[in-house]
C-alpha cells in the first residue's frame, strides 16, 4: 500500500478531506496514493502535517524511491513499468 494512502487512513480522514487542507484536487491525491505521479516533497511536507503524523513517516519514501532509481536517469533512457525502452520522442 502507498505510504500516502497509508497515512490517510490511519488518520482517518478522507482523500476530500485533506484535498481541501492541501488546496489541491482529490483526483490529484487519488493520483498519488495510487502510485502514478509523485508528489513534490513540499506537498508531502503539507500532507505529512494535515495528516497529524511525522515528516519522517514520508521521508521513507523519498529515500527509499530515490535507492530504487539512482542514478537519475535522462527522460529518454527511463524504463517503462513492463521494463522495456522507450521510444524516443
């Protein structure tokens, strides 16, 4: 489960809710607990402190995703999620 989605729940609040909080589009929040864009780490600043619970909680994530994808690759030579190349544009 996605640590955004996580912490939502376990501060039994909804994804209106804290869209409302943040000031931003609960299908922006659906996008991120669903894994399909990550949010900027000042946004999960703001979502960690409407949720009630610790920065560090999030900060996980960040450096967890940051393992799995160094080196920083350019856009071009990034891996699809089948993990085939693609295309280039």
């Amino acid at each position: 489960m996605n640590i955004f989605k996580k912490i939502r729940i376990e501060s039994k609040m909804t994804q209106t809710e804290i869209a409302k909080k943040l000031r931003v589009c609960q299908t922006y929040l659906s996008k991120i607990e669903n894994g399909k864009i990550v949010p900027s780490v000042i946004l999960a600043t703001f979502y960690a402190k409407a949720c009630g619970v610790n920065l560090g909680k999030i900060g996980e994530y960040y450096v967890n995703r940051e393992r799995d994808y160094s080196p920083v690759l350019r856009k071009k030579d990034r891996r699809n999620k089948s993990g085939t190349q693609r295309a280039a544009s």
